[in-house]
C-alpha cells in the first residue's frame, strides 16, 4: 500500500523480534474483528478494512466510520484499502464493488456482471489506480481512469481471469498474477508480458524500500525476490535468499521493511520475520510469533509498515503493533523473584544476575543460561579485579567455582548475613552485619583493620571514592572514613534525602540516593534535590555514567537520563524544574526500580551498555543507539459535538442559537507512543493562553455566547517533537432573540428609562419632604407672630397708651414732659419695626412676579446709593412652591439690601432664571467687593445675613455660593431643583401647559 509520507524510523534488525515492543488491542479493548486491510492516509489515521465495516484508529481510540448524510456503503465486508496520493480512501468490498471516500462523502462503482470479491487496490501517480479481482476462476484486473472502472483483457496481453494481487512499481510499471503466471506492463508498454516465474491462485506481489519485486507465489514454491532478469534496472546488492515453502508455506500477506527484514503471515498460524541480507539461507534468521507470544490471534492476514517505522499486524480478533524500544527485558531470566535480583558486570558484556535459587549469566543478544544452584538468600554480588565472583548470602560469603559457589571460612565470630563490598589494590573487604568488616587475606578472611575494624556495626554499603575515602551507609546516616578522620552525617547536619539507599561516586561527587531525593557533597556540605520539587528522583535505588556522557538513575518513576551539565545546574538553582528524560513501562521497561536491597540497581556492562534491575524483571538501554522519534506528528479535529449533535469540521459550522457548550474532539497522528502525545489547545476570545490538558483528547466549553470563535490545538510525539501548526475550526453561536444587539438595545432603553422614572419619584418624594418641612416651618413662624402679636405686641402697645394717658396730665412746662415724649416716639417706632417683623414671619409677598419683587425692595430700601438696578428674567416663568417662594424671596430681599447699603457699586443686576432642570437666581454687583476674611468666616461677627441666607438655601436643599474679591465687585447665586422649586402639576396638564407654552413661543 502506497503511503504519501515514507517512514522515516526503524525497527532495529538486531534485536530479535522478542526484544521488539509489541502491543495487541482485541476486541475487549474496543478493536473490531475480522481486520483484512491496513492502510494509513496522509493524516496519519490508520484505517482498517474489517469484516464489520471501516474503522479508523489514532493509537488510542477506534471509530467507526461515520458518512456524510446520504452516504451508504454496499457492503460491510471490507478486503482492500487503498490511501491515493490526492489523499482519497478506495475501499474494495467482498461483494464486488469500489468506493472512493472523499470529505466523507461516498462513491461507489460496481462491475455489474463481472463481478468478483476486491482482493487488492494499488496505484501510482500518473497511471491510474488498478484493482485486483477473484473469485474462484472469476474476475480480472481492473483500471481506473478518466473516472470509470474498466477490464483489462485480450487487447492489453492479458488472459481473462481471476486476479489475486497487483503492485504498481515505482518505476510505473504495473505487476500481476493471473492464469497462473507472474505478468508485467512496463512503463510506456501497451501489452502485458508474461514472467517466467510462476504464481498459484493465492500469488501476492509485493515491492521493497529499494524497488525490489518480491513474490509469494504459493503452492510448493517458495517466498523470493524475482528473477533479476525481470526486476527495474538499477538495484545494486544481489537479492537475499527466499524462504523454503518447506519452512514456511507461501502464498500468504506478507511486506518487506525498510531494512530489508521479510514479515509474512504464516499458513499455520501467527507471523514470521526473517531477519539477515546474505543470500545463503542459513545466515538468515527466522523467527515466529503467535498466539502463545501475545498475538492477539493466530490468523492474522494484513501487514503495514507505517511512517514512523511499526509494523502493524491485524488478525480475526483484533490489531498487533511491534515497535522499537529502547529498554529491552532480558531474555531467559525469571520475570520475578521474591529474594530479589542481584547483578555485577562481568566480561565481554555479560552481567551475572543473581535471583531465586539460581545464578544467571545474561547477554543483550541472547537468552541468559544458568551457570550455577545454590540454597540460601542472597544479598549482594560483587565482580573482583581478577574477574573471581563472589555472592552475599544471609549465612556467609561464597565464591563460584565452576558451577557451584564454594563458601569462604569465616571467623567464628563473623557469620551472618553479607551485604556491602569494599575492594582496594591489595585487599578484598565485605560487611558481615551485626558482626562488622572482614578482610580476604593470604591466609583467609580476618577482621578489617582500623578504622574499618573498628566500627561496632556493620554498614549495608561501602565506597571508596576518587579521593580514597571510606564511605559506610547504615541507612539512617553515613560515615565518610578520611585516613584517621571519621565524620558521621544525618538528616540533623543537612542530609535531607531521607531513608539512604545506595551511596554512589561519579568523577570525584559523591552522591547519596534516598527516598525523598538526591543528594550531593560538594566537599562541605550536602546539597539535596528534593522528590517534592523532583518528582523524578523520589525512592532512587541506582546510578550510573553513561558513555553518552549522561547520568542515568533508577527510581520508582523509572530511569531517568539527565545530561552532567543539567544535573548540576539543579544544584545550583535547585527550585528550577530538572531538565532530563524518563524511561518507563511504555520504552520497555518490565517494572520499576527494585527498592531497599541497598545495592546498585544500574550498572554499566564491558559492552557499555547500562543495565537496569526492576521489581520485575532486568532489562538494558544501549545509551549510544536511542531511537528518537524526529517525525513532526499531524494534527487533526475530528468532530465538535453541541447539544448532542455531532459536526464535521470540514464545513464552516454554524452553531444554533442558545448554544453555550461544546466538545471538541481531536487528535495527533504519532502511533510509536501514543500514550505520551502531548497536546495544547486555545480558544480565541476565551483563552487568555495555552491550556495543556496533558494527554487528554478532549476539550470542553461551557457558558459561551453568541459570537464567532476559533479553536487552535498543537501536538508533541513522544520525544517532545512539536507541530506548532497543529489544526484549527472556526464556528459560530447564533444569537437567540434576548441575545440580539436589537433586543440588548432595548433593554438598555427600558433600564434607561425605569431608572430615570425611579430617579423622578425619588426626587419627587424628596420634594415633598423639603416643601412639608418649609411648610411646617412657615406655620410655626405664623404661630410665633401670632403669639408675638397677641402678647408682647398688644401689651407693648397698651403700655405705650398709659404712658401717653400719664404725660398728657403734666403740665406743658413741666420738665419731664420733653422726655417721655421723645421715649414714646421711639417706643412708637420700636413697635412699628415690631410689628414689620412680625408680618415678615406670618405673610409673604402676594405678588407671584419676583422681578417685580426685588424692583419693590430696591426702591423701597430708603438708602442713599446712587447705583442703577436692573432686573433679568430669562424662561418662561413658572410658579414657584409657596414655601419655596418665601425663601427665595427672602434670600433675594437680603442680597440686594446688602448690595446697597455695602458695596458702593454703580451697577446691581439681578438674573432671575428659569430652567427645565432648576431655578437659578443672581445677584451681581461691580462694587467694592467682600474683604477676604469676612467671606472666609461667612460673613461679620455679630452680623447673621450672609448665615441666614446659607442657611435658607439649605432649607430647599438648594446650592448657594458668594463670590469677591477686593475692588471686583460680588456676584451671590442661588440653585434649587426644579421638582424642588416649581409648582408640581398632574402629568396630563403638565403635557397640556408645556405644549401650549411651545405654541405660544
């Protein structure tokens, strides 16, 4: 099957297809049966041809696949896919018909009476598609051109017949197998040729990376590359050997690799791959895999090479992935063991691995074999100078010989159980806990000497370092051992990476794994990563340097490679994320890290590559051949579902009004791990930045309006390799009718309005409040000048007639006279101001035209000014609130009396102004002014005019301000609001009189 993007990656040929990880969905992790054809569009989809209809599959999750509206296919029995380089989909059914899908849209063409089950779609460029076509003796090879289907037959060299496969080369030459021969149209040929090389009835064709035609021709003849005679001109290497039909039968779906590697289904069941480009047949390495090897099931029938370099296999019950991975478990070994594993380099890149019972030698390229049994537990292993082994157990020291450990005489005083290993130039040492450190000397196994043999407890761990220091790890604290000097150090003095598990040198670091991190003594003190920050470095049981130059460390989050120059700028910016790589389950890992067995859980073997003990299993990473996945991965948007609709994100996708969520449903085409695809996904307008959902497929909004809105999402492969393009849909939310700009308008006009109508009540209830007040005020001032009159008044009067009634009876000439007459004139004019004052607080001016007011009290004010005075009037004018009135006429009468009498103006205006909004009310003068400080204190001591006139104002809840200055002359303003200061009317007559005021205006 042609692909538009060639892979890019490889399946290391190496590794047994063993070491390979594999991977199998069945029909219980949602794969459907019965999958006859594989094939993988330009988007990256792998799409699946079954015998329950066509599936696509993104690595994760399998779907069926929904048409277009209208759209139905002729059969649900699927045999050939086909992707064309114009990225359509040919489906070929059992039934005998051909569909093309294309934007989800289905063609489908039928042969009528020729008719016969599609085996096989191929094509090319710029010749055509061809199909393949059998039943029994019936069928033929089909062309596609010019948009129609047509037979190919006598006139183009070819018998009539059933046709079992077709390839269109790349060279466009077009190969097929019918009436059983192998058959070629060379390019710019009409006729078909005939081949010598035969083809049976279940013949397959398929062409190599590198041009080659290969046949499985059926029947007794074997799998092999054709005659070289026949093949395109230009292929360099000789043709490797065939596959004996006595090793495996022929005539079955089989591929060749980019690495020349041959994978084929096999008659009897399963798959086989043969491995090897010599041409001498027992070079070449055969291996199988079945059901009993993880197959999902033994018929398996389609195989595909993908762009990233896996092989896909599908079967009757499900779908089988192999890819490469870059930890392999080692072969041969026991995947578990209750007394844990023990391993030690040993030569020409062997480790011995100690487990069980049993003690293994392992290899990367072949299954471990047991080399020798023993009864015990054991604790710790170790690979002496001399390449001499020898082994921890719980009851003393052992070293092999031959196929048995023999153990060592030990003191009487040091049986127990062994653990760590010291090894000097000269001397071999081990601690015998509970006991203490013995030695290996001449003459057999002694006490270590000071200040080894001093310790009272023996360590679970020893080290020397570059320096020639002696570190013991007791798990809770060490002790470092510098020549005569000992130094312990504990959590107390800075060691912070909790339970220790292993102490490690790399150069001259030293390094202490712990449950809660890594630490480091730089020579002073200890500095330590925490897992809290790190979560990578948490229960680390092993560390090692590679020969990539990189640190590697076992944990329980896997291993860990982290570049030297990373790992100690942690150090220094400890609270920066550790820049570094993880290796787990899905990179072949069987397990994670062994724990509490305080011996190396990582070693580097002769070979270099790096060996890694696990909690099931030991697995190996060659750190100088890591497979990196550099292939950029496609992003695609599957499908955006509102209101329980689904929409294709092909079209232009208008939401219906009311909409307010949506799920978006999206994908990114890297099938090595997909597991570890890692996605970012923006909404424009409600996205202030990326949102990183991890591994998650989905996105989901909720409370959106109306409006257009973009969606935009990128990808990374498994290796953080990012397509910043990534995949975008655009949609639109309708606006429901309370939602429209128009509706919004008139609601904000409604609020509009409801506010102004609550302000007006509000500011009529106000009006009223202040008008009752000013009323009430009015009635007590009447009642005062009533009281005022009824008492003081009348009785100052009656006084003034008994005074006058006792003067009359003096004499003309008497001396007292003159005097009780000047003092009744002025008790006379003393009662008359009594009397003025006591009608100014029980009646105001009868008269409703203020201007003629203030011209009265001007004229009237008896003063001897010279000034002019004038009066303004500006609106139409309108009846004032009676107790309104009588304060402002008030206010009025004191401003202008004050101006003549003080201010020695030439000029008095007043401006009586009506407004629709207030009534304003102005009283200028251009006189001498008011002196500074007399208008900062409100007016003269002793003096209340500019006081009351403030204080009448605050009455009405009206503004009032005064402003002078020296020699300019003063200017007093009076505002009150109009539903304050006017005569409230009904709103019909209101309507009525400002209608008639604008007509007679």
């Amino acid at each position: 099957m042609l692909l538009a993007h060639m892979p890019l990656g490889a399946l290391d040929s190496q590794r047994r297809l063993d070491q390979l990880f594999h991977s199998a969905w069945t029909i219980k992790d949602g794969a459907p049966p019965d999958i006859w054809a594989l094939a993988q569009s330009h988007d990256g989809y792998l799409w699946l041809g079954t015998g329950a209809g066509l599936y696509r599959f993104d690595g994760v999750r399998f779907e069926k696949v929904r048409l277009a509206p209208g759209n139905r296919m002729p059969s649900a029995n699927i045999n050939a896919l086909y992707v064309d380089p114009a990225g359509d989909l040919w489906i070929g059914f059992e039934a005998g018909q051909i569909a093309r899908l294309r934007n989800g849209g289905l063609t489908t063409f039928s042969f009528g009476a020729r008719s016969a089950a599609v085996l096989q779609i191929a094509g090319g460029r710029n010749n055509g598609i061809w199909a393949a076509l059998k039943n029994r003796d019936r069928g033929g090879l089909a062309r596609f051109l010019a948009g129609r289907w047509s037979f190919i037959g006598d006139e183009a060299g070819l018998p009539a017949g059933a046709v079992s496969s077709v390839v269109v080369a790349r060279d466009g030459s077009v190969w097929t197998t019918t009436a059983g021969w192998l058959w070629v149209l060379r390019p710019e040929a009409q006729r078909f040729e005939r081949t010598v090389e035969p083809a049976a009835a279940r013949a397959r064709i398929f062409e190599a990376r590198d041009g080659r035609i290969w046949l499985s021709p059926g029947g007794s003849r074997p799998i092999h590359a054709i005659a070289g005679s026949l093949q395109p001109a230009g292929l360099k290497s000789a043709p490797p050997s065939g596959v004996p039909s006595s090793v495996e039968p022929s005539g079955e779906p089989m591929l060749i690799d980019r690495d020349g590697v041959l994978w084929a289904a096999r008659a009897a069941g399963g798959i086989f791959r043969v491995i090897g480009n010599d041409r001498a047949p027992a070079s070449r390495s055969l291996e199988r895999f079945t059901l009993k090897n993880g197959l999902s099931s033994d018929i398996a029938s389609p195989l595909l090479e993908d762009r990233e370099g896996n092989i896909w296999v599908g079967t009757n019950l499900g779908l089988d992935r192999f890819r490469e991975a870059n930890a392999v478990a080692a072969p041969g070994l026991p995947p578990t063991s209750r007394k844990g594993f023990q391993i030690a380099a040993g030569k020409d890149g062997a480790v011995y691995v100690l487990t069980g019972e049993t003690l293994f030698e392992a290899h990367a390229n072949r299954a471990a074999r047991p080399i020798a049994h023993y009864r015990g537990w054991p604790r710790s292993l170790h690979v002496d100078r001399s390449n001499a082994l020898w082994a921890g157990f719980d009851d003393g020291i052992a070293r092999l010989a031959g196929s048995h450990f023999r153990f060592a005489a030990l003191p009487r005083d040091a049986q127990g159980t062994v653990t760590g290993w010291l090894e000097s130039a000269d001397l071999l040492c081990a601690a015998v806990l509970e006991h203490g450190i013995f030695c290996r000397y001449p003459n057999g196994w002694r006490r270590a000497p000071p200040p080894l043999g001093a310790q009272r407890r023996a360590p679970v761990q020893m080290l020397s370092d570059a320096r020639g220091r002696v570190w013991l790890n007791y798990v809770d604290h060490l002790v470092m051992l510098d020549g005569n000097r000992q130094i312990a150090a504990s959590e107390e003095n800075g060691l912070a990476a909790g339970r220790i598990e292993l102490v490690t040198s790399i150069g001259e670091q030293i390094y202490i794994l712990g449950d809660f991190g890594l630490a480091r003594f730089d020579g002073r003190r200890f500095q330590t990563l925490r897992a809290e920050r790190h979560p990578r470095l948490s229960r680390l049981s092993g560390m090692v340097l590679g020969s990539d130059g990189a640190v590697w460390l076992n944990g329980i989050s896997g291993v860990t490679r982290v570049a030297v120059a990373d790992l100690a700028a942690a150090f220094v910016h400890p609270e920066r994320e550790l820049r570094s790589t993880l290796f787990d389950l899905d990179d072949g890992l069987p397990g994670v890290a062994q724990q509490d067995s305080n011996t190396p859980t990582a070693i580097e073997a002769q070979d270099h590559r790096l060996w890694f003990v696990t909690s099931h299993g030991i697995a190996w990473i060659d750190p100088q051949h890591l497979s990196k996945n550099a292939l950029v991965p496609p992003v695609s948007i599957n499908r955006l579902v509102a209101g329980g609709r689904s929409f294709a994100t092909g079209a232009p996708i208008h939401l219906p009004a009311g909409t307010t969520g949506v799920q978006i449903d999206y994908a990114a085409l890297s099938l090595s791990i997909p597991e570890r695809v890692r996605f970012r996904y923006r909404l424009e307008g409600v996205d202030a930045a990326w949102v990183d959902p991890g591994h998650r497929r989905q996105a989901f909004y909720t409370g959106l309006g109306p409006g257009h809105y973009r969606f935009q999402v990128i990808a990374a492969n498994n290796d953080g390799v990012w397509n910043r393009s990534g995949a975008t849909v655009s949609f639109d939310i309708l606006p429901t009718l309370w939602q429209s700009i128009w509706f919004k308008v008139l609601i904000a006009i409604a609020f509009i309005a409801g506010g102004w109508l609550l302000y007006s009540l509000r500011m009529r209830q106000v009006a009223s409040t202040i008008r009752q007040q000013v009323e009430g005020r009015l009635r007590e001032r009447e009642r005062i000048a009533r009281e005022l009159h009824d008492t003081l008044l009348q009785g100052f009067q009656g006084l003034i007639y008994r005074f006058q009634s006792a003067i009359d009876t003096l004499p003309p000439s008497h001396g007292a006279r003159a005097n009780l007459e000047e003092a009744l004139d002025r008790a006379d004019a003393a009662l008359a101001e009594g009397r003025d004052s006591v009608r100014n607080l029980r009646t105001t001016s009868t008269s409703d035209n203020i201007a003629q007011h203030f011209a009265d009290t001007a004229a009237q004010a008896g003063t001897a000014s010279s000034a002019t005075f004038h009066v303004v009037t500006e609106g139409p004018p309108r009846q004032l609130c009676p107790p309104v009135h009588a304060e402002i006429l008030r206010i009025g009468d004191e401003a202008i009396l004050n101006a003549l009498r003080h201010s020695k103006a030439q000029k008095i205006i007043v401006n009586i102004i009506y407004h629709k909004r207030e009534f304003l009310l102005q009283i200028a003068d251009n006189g001498i002014g008011i002196a500074p400080e007399v208008a900062a204190g409100g007016g003269r001591p002793d003096h209340f005019g500019m006081t009351g006139m403030r204080e009448r104002a605050e009455v009405v809840r009206g503004k009032f301000s005064i402003a002078s200055r020296p020699g300019g002359g003063t200017q007093v303003t009076l505002t009150v609001p109009a539903s304050i200061a006017y005569e409230q009317r009904s709103g019909l007559s209101s309507r009525f009189a400002h209608r008639r005021w604008l007509i007679e205006d």
